[in-house]
C-alpha cells in the first residue's frame, strides 16, 4: 500500500527536525541530563514540527538507549512508538475528544503506572478545543501528576488556553520554517524518491506551503502524481490553485500602468481556471511586499520572496512607482482579504480592489468652523472641555494633489482600522466613541479627528489615554504624542488637522500618551 510522502519523511529524530534548532537543542539537553518537565505546550502554525517533536521527545524519555538525547530508533520501545503501538504513549485529539468525560477517562488513566516504559505520556493535540469544563478537569490532574506521568499539549491558538494551564508548562513557540530549509529539504526528498524537479520548483513549493513542512511535501506528493516529467514552477501553481508568477507581473503591471482592462482580463482568466482568488489576493500582496522592500531601500535579498529570475522585472516595476503608491496598493488588498473572509463574492472583491487602485488617491479631511476653540490636548485630563464645541459634520473628500490646505508632510495612517480593532479588545467604550474617526501622522505626533465627542470626555480618564497609546505603539512600532480634536460645524476655512498643529505651534503644546 502507498505511504504518503509526509508520512514516508516525517522526522523521527530531533536531528531531523529542520528550522526549529532553539526547541531541538534544548529538548536534547533536558533529556540528556534527565531533566524534562512535568508538561509542555508546544505553539505554532501547521506543519512546523509541534506533534513531531512530541512524538519525539515521548519516545527519547523512554528509550532505554538514547544517544545524546534522541531516541535510538532500534530498540523494541522506538520502533512500536513509531508504529503507534505504544501503550505508555496515548496521542489524544482535543478536537474531537474535547469533552469533560473523555478528560476524566485520561486521568482516571494516569492511576496506573507504564506497563514498558520510565513515563506515561499523553500527547494532547489542538488543546485549545477542550471545552470550559474539559479544562478543569485537565487543570486538576496537570496540579499535581504522578512522578510517572508527563503532558505534552499542541496548538496553534496559544491565546485559547488558560492562564492556568500556561503557567503549569513549559511553553516552547514553534517558528514558521524558512522557504530555504523547506526548498532544500524538498529537493533532498525528491532526490531519494527519484522525483525530478525543474530549477524554481522547490521554492514555487515552499512559497505555497506558507511556511509549513508538511503542506510542502504534501504539495509535492500531489505534483508528482500528475506530472509526466520534471515538475516545473506552472505545474506547481496549477496543482495548488494559485496563479503562475507571470499572471502576478501581468496583474500588477496592469494596474501600477493604469490598464484595468488588462488585470480584469487576467483575473477572469485565472478565475475560469478555477484559481482561488484569496490565495490570488494573498499573492499579489506578497508581491508588492517585495516591491516596498525594494523601494526601501538597503534592504537584504533574502527578506525577498521571490525567485532570482523574478529580481531584474521585480526592479523595473519598483523603479516606476512610489512608496506611497505601493503602501496604498498594499494597504487596498489587506482590506479587500479581509473582506473575502465575509463576502462570498470573492472575485467581485479582487475586482472592485483592483479598480481602487486605478482611481486617483483621496483623503477625507472634515471641515471645522475656525471661530470655535479648537486647542490642541495639552492635559488630557480636559479632554472635556471641547466636548461642548464640537458636532458631526460632513465631510469633503479631498484629493491628494490639490490639498493645498494639508501639509504635505502630514500622511493618513493606513493601519488605523487595525488600531480600532485592536483597540477594542483592550477598550471597548472608547474605541467605540472614535467609530468613523480618521488618524494622521506628522513626524513624532499622531492626529486623531473624531466625531463623537464623547470620546473627549472618555480621554479624561488617564488610564483609557495610556491604553490607546500603548495599541498604537503595538501596531505602529514606535510611541506618538497625541493631539486629539472632535470635528465641529461646518463653514471653515481650515481642516481640524492644520489647526490643531496651529494651535500646537502657537501654544508650544503637546500631548505625549505615557
């Protein structure tokens, strides 16, 4: 019977174990020394090595004859826990054993000592689908096990598990593989299996496995069932369902040249190939990534995600467009994927992003009255005190190359919704006070114009200032001072933005969220 390739290849030593030498190393020592912990959690995306290195660390334990801390893979003991037949080795999946009573059958079962073995383990796999009830009980036999017994806990959603359950384990964070180490170890596997792979194959592979060892061999069993000869780069895209690389050039050409007709035209072609048009979405993203690292600036390749072929046209493309050009067009299809994910319609999504692109870039500035106070925040502790001066009002969509009245080194932050998202995890009141609010940057100063002024009187509260500085340093990267302004009747000569940088200038006032 066939064994599929990344059953054929799954490591069964931690020397095999490729891109994750920061757990392997220290997974060795503690066995070596015989030092290893009660319990484990093992954290990470698919297919980067966590119930891999579980399998491993239960078998090394246990292995009367492990040599520098791996298991020898020749005793009776290695070879049924490689076979799954193991009895002191129980493999668990929360997701479908997520229950109370399946919790209380595992500790029922910690009573009795190993039948073979030094320890009973329990590989317990997507923990975080253990229902409310299900913890608990996990949490009481976790408190204090038995000398005998171990846990070894895998999943890719950390932030589910409890604090308590966190704090009883030594958490080791898988990284997402390297494409080099995924491409090299694909081409040693292709080698062995008499496999032939065209030059670009392996990493078209391992750009597609997204970062996980086990989609790539996956991906590379399937090519290799369909194909005649060597597995070239469009094979690769046609078994994944993505877009051939000259599709993505032609895509972005078309729409940084301004020919719509010519991305539509591509997109409907790949979507009558049954392409996925998220993946596609995803692709022309990473594809512009590569063109703001270019843009940049001193900027090492290896950061690239691309072949070297690709480099020269990736260049030619840069050269042609601005940085800001590209953070929009980037900032346009982070968006629209986020869209696809509630939409059903997703190629209509691609297509109305694509046609954004083409439009001339606005900003929406909201018009102020300047006869009503409008100082900047110098203590926000009165935050309130313009709350009485300010109401909703529309707004004029201005663009960018006639804002005559906006300094030219004042940009919009792009990741403001990401702010408000985060944001409202920490804060929910006031980042619901600043729905339909707009954020500006201008060198160290973030420029908040809301239109609720409630918001103001929420700032009064030192502890909802700190916290929306803190999400803004998370997702920006750096600390902003903050001036903050509630956008008030219409009739103004001036947008909020010019004068709360006026009246900062004026006062020498400014706002820093500590």
């Amino acid at each position: 019977m066939y064994k599929a390739l990344y059953r054929t290849w799954r490591p069964m030593s931690f020397d095999d174990v490729i891109s994750q030498p920061h757990i392997t190393e220290t997974l060795q020592n503690q066995v070596r020394t015989g030092k290893t912990a009660h319990a484990y959690l093992f954290t990470g995306s698919r297919g980067t090595g966590k119930t891999t290195c579980a399998r491993i660390l239960a078998k090394a334990v246990n292995c009367p004859h492990a040599v520098n801390g791996n298991p020898c893979l020749q005793c009776d003991i290695c070879k049924d826990a490689d076979r799954g037949v193991l009895s002191d080795v129980v493999e668990i999946d929360a997701a479908s054993n997520n229950s109370v009573e399946d919790i209380r059958d595992l500790r029922e079962g910690t009573v009795y000592r190993p039948e073979r073995c030094t320890y009973k383990i329990y590989i317990i796999d997507e923990v975080h689908m253990l229902s409310p009830s299900a913890w608990g009980a996990l949490l009481k036999v976790m408190e204090e096990p038995p000398a005998y017994v171990k846990f070894i806990l895998a999943t890719t959603e950390m932030h589910k598990v409890p604090a308590t359950i966190l704090s009883r384990c030594q958490r080791f964070a898988f990284h997402r593989i390297r494409l080099e180490d995924i491409a090299a170890r694909l081409r040693y596997i292709a080698e062995k299996e008499q496999i032939p792979l065209a030059e670009g194959a392996d990493m078209q592979i391992a750009r597609c496995a997204d970062g996980g060892m086990r989609d790539a061999i996956s991906l590379l069993d399937q090519c290799a069932a369909v194909s005649d000869g060597a597995i070239t780069p469009e094979a690769v895209a046609a078994s994944a369902g993505v877009a051939g690389r000259e599709s993505l050039f032609r895509i972005l050409e078309g729409v940084l040249q301004n020919h719509l007709s010519v991305a539509l035209q591509e997109i409907d072609a790949l979507y009558q190939c049954s392409k996925d048009m998220a993946r596609l979405c995803e692709e022309l993203t990473e594809q512009l990534r590569n063109m703001m690292l270019l843009r940049a600036g001193n900027v090492s390749e290896t950061l690239l995600h691309c072949l070297p072929e690709e480099l020269p046209r990736l260049r030619q493309m840069t050269n042609t467009v601005m940085m800001e050009q590209i953070l929009r067009a980037i900032s346009i299809l982070q968006d629209c994927r986020e869209r696809m994910q509630r939409n059903p319609g997703k190629r209509t999504e691609l297509e109305l992003a694509l046609i954004r692109l083409t439009m001339p870039a606005t900003v929406t500035v909201p018009v102020t009255n300047t006869q009503t106070a409008q100082q900047p925040i110098s203590n926000l502790s009165t935050a309130a005190s313009m709350q009485q001066q300010a109401v909703p009002v529309p707004q004029t969509a201005v663009p960018v190359a006639s804002a005559s009245s906006v300094p030219q080194d004042i940009r919009p932050v792009t990741q403001w919704a990401d702010i408000l998202e985060a944001y409202r995890n920490v804060n929910p009141a006031v980042s619901g006070s600043l729905a339909e609010s707009d954020a500006y940057i201008r060198g160290n100063t973030l420029l908040i114009v809301a239109k609720n002024a409630f918001f103001l009187t929420l700032l009064k509260n030192h502890d909802n200032a700190r916290s929306l500085g803190e999400t803004v340093k998370q997702i920006l990267g750096q600390e902003y001072k903050i001036l903050a302004k509630c956008s008030a009747p219409a009739q103004a000569e001036q947008p909020p933005v010019q004068t709360l940088l006026q009246r900062a200038k004026d006062s020498n006032l400014e706002t820093a969220v500590e």
